[in-house]
C-alpha cells in the first residue's frame, strides 16, 4: 500500500498542518472518512513521518462487538500513557475521574500528540461521551484528535452522528474523506502483475483494499463482492498451522493483545510470520490485527458453526483466567453459546456499561442476560427485568420497557416481596405514561401506593406518593398534585432523599405556576438545585423540561433558551436518550415561536417515531409551520398532531392540538370536525382553568364566532380574543413572536398595519395568510402593494436560516446590529456572528449591499407591482 499514499498527498498536506498547529496549543479533529478498505487505516500510519520530535501518535481501536467494549479505544492506550490515565484505567475510577486524567494526559505543552480512534463507528455510548467531551476542549490543548469511521455505515440515527454534529461547530475542523484511487494509481499498483490495469479498476471501482487483494491474489475477472473468495483462496495456500491460527483469530473482532494471542494460538506469534509475510495480518510488538476487516469477516464467516463454537471457547477461557473486558467475555460467551457465562458476566458488563453511560450497550447485556434468563433464579430474573426496563426507557425504546416492567411486575407478584414489588409498580406507572397509556399509569401508580403504604419501607412510598402527584399535575388536577406532592417531599425530607425531593418539588413547583401561583417558579428551580446538587441527572432533566416548558407557555423564550441549552449538555452528557429527545421538541417549539421555522422542523422532525409524549408535541409544531406555509403534506401533520394528542387523553397534549386543527380549518377549510373539537377542547380548558391553553383556544373559539367565557386579560391571545389587536401585537412583539405578531396586525383596518404584517409574513414565508392581508389591503383601496417573494426564494434563498434571513430583512431596513438584537431580543454578540454569516453566504463584503440584495432575492418586497 506504499505507493497508494501517493493519492493521499492533499490529507497528509493537511494532517501536518495539523500537528504544527497542536504543536502551538491549537488543537483540531481530522474526521478521516470513507468506505471499507478506502485506506484510512494507512493514512492515520502516515502521520508517523509528520510528527516533531517528541510528538506522540496513539492508537486506539473500536471494535464489531455484538456489544461494544465500553472505552474500548481508550483502554488501548494502556502501555502508552502516564501513571494517571493508566491508573484510572485499570482502577475503574468514575468517568469524571478518568475523563479529567484523559485531559491531562493529553495536554502536554509543547509535546503534539495524535490521538486516533479508530473505527468511530463501532465506538461504545462511553467512548462517545469521553469524544463529545474532548472535543468541546480541544481548540485549546495539544492535540490532534483524528477520527477515522465508514461514511457509508453512518444512516441518519446512528449515534455517531450527534458527535458529528457536535464536531461541526468546533473552532478548527478538518474533513477528510478520502476517495477511491484513480485509475493511473490502479496501474501503477498493478504494473508488477500480469493484470490488465482497466479491468482492475473496473472490478474494484478504486477501493485501495480491494485493488491490493485482487492484484495479490492474481485475479480480476470478478466484481468487488468476490474479492472475499480472493481472500479465502489465499488463506488455503498457507500452511495448515497457519491457518488454524488464521482461524483462531478471526473469531476476535477486535486486534488482539498479545497475551490473548500467546493464549489462543499454539506457539504465539510466532504461527503468524507467515501469514504476516502474505500481508494478511499487521504484527507488532503489543497486538495483531488483520490488514483488514474484510479478511477477518472472511475467514469468521467461512467457519463451520461448529468450530466457530469451540474457537469461541477458546478465547473465552483466555479471557476469563485472566480476568478480561467483560464486553468481550459476553460477545465470546454468546457466540460460543455458554448459558452459564453469560449468566455469569453479562450482568455484570451492564452494570459497568451503565455506570460509563453506555446506556445501548448496557440494554444489550441485560438483553442477552434475558435470553437465558433461566439459568437465573425467579428473583434475579426480575431485578434483570427491573434493569432492562430502565435501561431501555433511557434511551428512548418505550415499548420494549413497557414490556420488561410488566414482566418484572408480574414476576414480584409472584415472589411476595412488597417492597421490590412497589418499586417495580412506581416504574411501570411512569414507562405507561411515557407510552401514552395513561389508565394504566394512572392503575400501576395507585397500586404502588397501596403495596407501599404497608411494606415499611418510607423512601419507596415517598417516591409512590411523588408519582402519583406527578399524574395528577400531568392531567391538571393541579390542586391534588400539590397535595401528594408536599406529602412526598415531606417524608423524602424526613429521609434526606434528595431524588425524590426534587421529584415531588418539581410536581409542586408545576402544579403553582399553571395555577398562577409566583411561587412555582422558584420550587421548581429549587427542585433542579437539589438534582444537580446530588448528582440525580435524571430528576435534573425533568426539573429543565417542566421549566422550558412554562417558560415557553410564558414567552420567556431568553429564560428557555438559556435552559435548553444547559439542559441538552447534560442529556448529551449523561447519554439519557429519552429526555434528549423531548428537549429537542422543545427546542423545536422554541424556534417555532419565534419564527426559526426551518430550525424548528429540524429539531421536531427527530422525534416524530419517539414516544408518544414527544411525539405528540412535535406534531403540533411540524402542523402548525406546514399550514403556516401551506406545505405539501400539512393536512397529515394536524390530523397526526390530533390522532396523538386524542390517545394520550391530556389537555396539554389535546389543547395545542386542537388549535392547530382550528388554524388549518380557518387558513384551508376541509376539516369540518375541527370545529367541535375545539369547543369541546376550550370547554374542557375552562373547566380545569387551564390558563394559558384556554387563552389560545379562546382566540381562535372567536374567529369561528363561538362564544367564550370572559377571559383574564393576560396573554395576547386573549387580548386578541376580545379584540384588543394591537396590545395583542405589542406583547407579541414584545416577546419575540414575529408570526403572531404579524397575525394580530392583520385584524387592523389601518393600511401600514398590513403592510407591516406583511413584510413579517413574507419573510416567514406564510403564504396563506399573506394572501388574506393583501386581500385586505386591495379591498382598502391600496394601490401599491408589495408582491411578496417569488417561488424559489421563499424558501431558503441562498442557503440563509430562517434566523438570517431575519437578520437580512431587518439588515435591509437600515437597523443596526444592536437595533436589531433588540427587535429579535438576543444578544448583540449573536447578532454580529448572523451578520457575519450572513453577508459570507451571500458573498456580499459591505452592509450597502444588502438592502440590493435582499430585494434580488425576494426577502425583501418589491417597491410595487
């Protein structure tokens, strides 16, 4: 593969400036990308020839375990690094512990260090998290981190792609993908063989794998997909020992150290010169790896079942005497089909993938556990249950934790122990809610209580007594959410139960402010004050999602933002998949009122196969901007938004959706039930006094000409619900909400209230109700009315968000960058970097020039038609 380098002169170009830049304290990643065998491998080997004298390149590798070994990469670090990180390696000190001696081990002024992991897309949750958590520091340590992964495995919900995401906003990033060879670099890698260097290329499309093998083995008269035949063929020319070692091997997908090798092979490696000496393997003095996964696959696939079975046994007995990762004793113990292994050490592995935060390979431990859950007696199985159930319910896979509680559930039952059996109940009552199921939340909470109240154990009940006033406040009886909620908090505090006194404050912290009591917000906060404070990341997410949520029903979208923000880290952080998703929706909603439509469907659209709580809520939100923007496909966005909110039977969820039932009835007609569904939504809301719901419903109860209760004029939809547009459109203004805020001026009868609510319209790009307002002002007798944005630049013109193109808009009016920071209500410094990317995507290098501009491109309106 020597010469192959050759191709690769741009990526080596680029990986030297690099390692130069780390060698003056600024690092960067190199994401090293592309298909099997494109040569990846080669050029993180390349970096070799680059590095400064005494700069580092460490190595580490994932691996196609059935389950991932948890920070498999960083272990392989082990024998390369200082006594800190080794030592919080093989002591298994908590992840904050070893994620700090990883930093320091790594910011060694000047001494450049390379670290590659290998593989990325293999990488464990652990791995992932100790990745996100360097590379938000990096652009100021020593090192390259450079990350080499298969772009074509990589499908829009792998988890390799939030790291992704994160690493496209770091300071300095350089992508790599590397593409197949040329067909001059084909001849020359075949110019030594009889081969037709045509035909080489057109077998191997340029894969430098592919082209090596199928030189070596001699043959080109077959596709890529025969290349393993290739292989096999040359396997069978070895000698019999070597391919018994060959085999042996093979069944580790992983390198392998050397002591395993040792172990397993007869002789070491010393049976593997010759397989070596074919370019089959990679030898040094600390591990042996295949050249090549393909080879690997190969010759595993290639196994009778049987002796796969006792290759299998082999390593596992390896690895067990010497006390091996407990990932791979699982992946060996099922492939080699020991029940009683994997009895042994599969909790075990789940027990430390959890503790890492490789909360997916925790659920396949415990997964597998279960499939030989017989070997287990009856109360094993059901903490087995109790822990699948939760593992699953955190990241984000409802149904199956649904299934495993009940199991477990049913399995307590049968065991008599009222304790494990009330916590088992507690469980089940929130996975039901999760799931939408909202009388069997309602019967498993209520049946917690009961076991609880008699089985003597105070800090179970209190939590029972928590959940049942989190149902209630779910549903609205907000008075008897306060009640079992204070009862909760009360024998938690008895207890010095931090858990669950930040589960009860947040019910009671929730229950006061939809009451509009001043003292929800702060018991609320204090609620996430005791979480954080004790470490209960869970509890914390749900105090940051119950207050993003007021916030956003408040128009406090600063106040939300800021909390989104610290919110998502910490779910990012913590691997907690499910309320990841759900502050995603509401970062969703938070675009969406103020008019980042595009945003908004991004983020809404992630979670529209999550659970039916999120679910539900993004719905609501993709609806609400499609019929907004009279998109294709709307009207099965709002009666999805209904189907959801109807099964989850909750106001909260049943009152937006019904709105935006009414919105889309009242912009395109063809719903005639939406309607009584929302007289029937608003009634509902009044009787539960349902304040901020009730307002919007209110508003839109008048636009079909339905009578409404006097309504408390404290929102701009009630404002506007009893006529008072233009306090409406000030509070909306006020807010940041530039859709509404358009919506209340289009009641106006004064012609430059229209023409104002004009100009917001068309930069959102809502079409339908810019129709209705230039309908108005034709009607007024307006002779000049602008003609709005053509089709092909009301969406997105020139690739701007809908955050820039605001900025544009209002660039093109003549406000200043604090003029505009204080119309949109961020920062002046958000503001600079909107311009800034603004005037980059539109190549524009004045401020005089965008007024033009905008024009051209149909931000801004015509002077007239």
């Amino acid at each position: 593969m020597g010469r192959v380098i050759l191709e690769r002169g741009r990526e080596l170009a680029e990986l030297t400036v690099a390692v130069r830049e780390a060698a003056a304290g600024e690092g960067s990643v190199a994401l090293v990308s592309g298909e099997a065998g494109i040569g990846k491998s080669v050029l993180v080997q390349s970096v070799r020839s680059v590095l400064p004298a005494g700069g580092r390149l460490l190595i580490g590798y994932c691996d196609d375990l059935g389950t991932r070994r948890t920070l498999g990469p960083i272990r392989d670090l082990l024998g390369s690094v200082g006594p800190r990180l080794t030592e919080a390696l093989t002591e298994g000190r908590d992840r904050n512990q070893l994620l700090d001696a990883l930093r320091a081990e790594l910011n060694w002024a000047r001494r450049p260090t390379v670290l590659v992991v290998e593989d990325v897309h293999w990488a464990d949750e652990a791995t992932l998290d100790a990745l996100r958590y360097l590379v938000r520091r990096v652009a100021g340590m020593p090192v390259v981190l450079l990350l080499t992964y298969r772009d074509d495995e990589i499908d829009r919900t792998h988890p390799l792609r939030d790291l992704l995401g994160l690493v496209s906003r770091a300071e300095r990033v350089r992508r790599l993908p590397l593409a197949p060879l040329s067909p001059d670099a084909v001849r020359q890698l075949s110019a030594a063989s009889s081969l037709d260097p045509r035909e080489v290329y057109e077998v191997t499309s340029g894969n430098p794998f592919f082209v090596v093998e199928v030189v070596a083995a001699g043959d080109a008269t077959h596709p890529p997909p025969t290349v393993v035949d290739a292989v096999l063929a040359r396997i069978r020319s070895v000698p019999p020992v070597t391919q018994d070692a060959l085999e042996q091997i093979a069944v580790v997908p992983s390198a392998l150290d050397r002591w395993l090798v040792d172990r397993i092979v007869p002789d070491g490696v010393a049976a593997l010169a010759t397989a070596e000496r074919h370019g089959l393997l990679t030898v040094t003095p600390g591990r042996v790896a295949f050249r090549h996964e393909l080879i690997r696959r190969a010759i595993a696939d290639s196994l009778p079942a049987s002796r796969r079975i006792v290759l299998n046994q082999r390593v596992l007995a390896a690895l067990t005497g010497r006390g091996g990762n407990l990932s791979a004793i699982v992946h060996h113990a099922a492939s080699a089909g020991d029940a009683a292994a994997i009895a042994r050490y599969a909790p075990r592995a789940a027990e430390e993938a959890a503790a890492a935060g490789a909360h997916r390979e925790a659920a396949a431990h415990l997964r597998l556990a279960l499939d030989h859950r017989t070997a287990f007696p009856p109360e094993e199985q059901a903490d087995l249950f109790d822990g699948y159930a939760v593992e699953c319910y955190t990241i984000g896979e409802s149904a199956l934790a649904v299934d495993a509680q009940t199991t477990a559930v049913a399995l307590r039952r049968e065991l008599g122990d009222a304790r494990r059996l009330g916590a088992s109940l507690r469980w089940l009552s929130r996975i039901e809610w999760l799931c939408g199921h909202r009388q069997a939340a309602e019967q498993a909470g209520a049946d917690a209580i009961e076991v609880l109240e008699g089985a003597g154990d105070d800090r179970l009940l209190a939590m029972a007594y928590s959940n049942q006033s989190q149902l209630h406040v779910l549903a609205e009886r907000n008075a008897l959410a306060i009640e079992w909620g204070e009862r909760a908090a009360q024998l938690a505090r008895g207890l010095g139960d931090a858990a669950t006194i930040s589960h009860a404050l947040n019910n009671v912290g929730l229950a006061r402010w939809d009451i509009g009591d001043p003292r929800g917000r702060p018991v609320l906060e204090e609620g996430l004050r005791v979480a954080l404070d004790a470490g209960e990341v869970e509890h914390a997410l749900r105090a940051y999602v119950n207050l993003i949520w007021n916030l956003l029903g408040d128009l406090r979208f600063v106040d939300a933002e800021r909390f989104v923000t610290e919110a998502m880290a910490l779910a990012d952080f913590a691997e907690h998949r499910m309320f990841l998703t759900y502050l995603t929706v509401e970062n969703s909603m938070l675009h969406e009122a103020t008019g980042r439509w595009d945003e908004a469907i991004r983020s809404a659209r992630a979670a529209t196969d999550a659970s039916l709580s999120a679910r539900s809520p993004a719905y609501v939100v993709l609806a609400r901007i499609g019929t907004r923007r009279d998109e294709p496909g709307a009207a099965e966005l709002v009666a999805r938004a209904w189907e959801t909110a109807e099964v989850l039977q909750e106001l909260q969820r049943v009152g937006p959706a019904a709105a935006v039932r009414a919105e889309a009835h009242w912009l395109h007609g063809g719903d005639p039930g939406a309607v009584d569904a929302l007289e029937n939504t608003y009634a509902e809301a009044c009787r539960l006094n349902a304040g901020k719901l009730r307002s919007e419903l209110a508003f839109w109860m008048t636009r079909f000409g339905r009578t409404i209760q006097d309504e408390p004029p404290d929102h701009p939809y009630a404002l506007q619900a009893t006529g008072q547009w233009r306090e409406a459109a000030q509070e909306w203004a006020d807010a940041g909400c530039p859709y509404e805020h358009a919506a209340a001026l289009a009641d106006s009868s004064d012609p430059a209230d229209l023409l104002t609510a004009l100009a917001e319209l068309d930069n959102l790009g809502a079409e339908p109700l810019a129709k209705r307002v230039r309908g108005r002002l034709r009607e007024l007798g307006v002779a000049r009315i602008p003609r709005g944005p053509v089709e092909g630049t009301r969406r997105n013109p020139a690739g701007l968000t809908d955050r820039q193109l605001q900025v544009l808009r209002l660039l093109g009016e003549g406000l200043t960058n604090a003029g505009i920071a204080e119309r949109l209500v961020v920062s002046v410094r958000t503001v600079d970097a909107h311009v800034a990317a603004v005037l980059l995507k539109l190549g524009l290098h004045s401020r005089r020039d965008v007024t033009a501009r905008a024009t051209e491109l149909g931000v801004l309106p015509a002077r007239s038609r």
